[in-house]
C-alpha cells in the first residue's frame, strides 16, 4: 500500500509519472530501488508483515531538481 502526502494522490501528475518510470526499470533497476526505500534486497511475502506503507510526499525545496532523492529507513 502507498500512502501519499502533501496533497498528492494517485492521480497526481507527478505521482503518475513516478509510477510510469517505476514500471519501465528492469528487474536489476526495480532490485535496488527496493533496496533504497525499504534497506533490504526482498519483500514481505505477505502484506501483514510490512511494519511501513511506502510513503511519496513532495519536496520543500525551492529547486528540487538539484536535490537527490531521500529514503528513511
């Protein structure tokens, strides 16, 4: 389950986008942003043992695009 912030939801353009781009990695690339929002290479097999929801809010910065993305673990 996804929880969105900062007045985003699902159909928000840029989550859209994230999603679209999500959907196009390969199998190695998908691997390791797994690794980076949740700091381990493998899932839950069932969804009751997530202790977190995957959470995507909006940057404060003035120029985001200068910015990495940030992961908290």
């Amino acid at each position: 389950m996804t929880v969105y912030q900062d007045d985003l939801n699902s159909s928000s353009e840029v989550v859209m986008y994230m999603w679209q781009v999500l959907e196009e990695f390969s199998e190695e690339e998908k691997e390791l942003f797994i690794k980076f929002v949740w700091g381990r290479s493998r899932l839950p097999l069932k969804t009751e043992d997530f202790s977190d929801k995957f959470t995507v809010q909006q940057t404060d910065r003035e120029e985001p695009d200068s910015h990495l993305p940030t992961s908290h673990t």
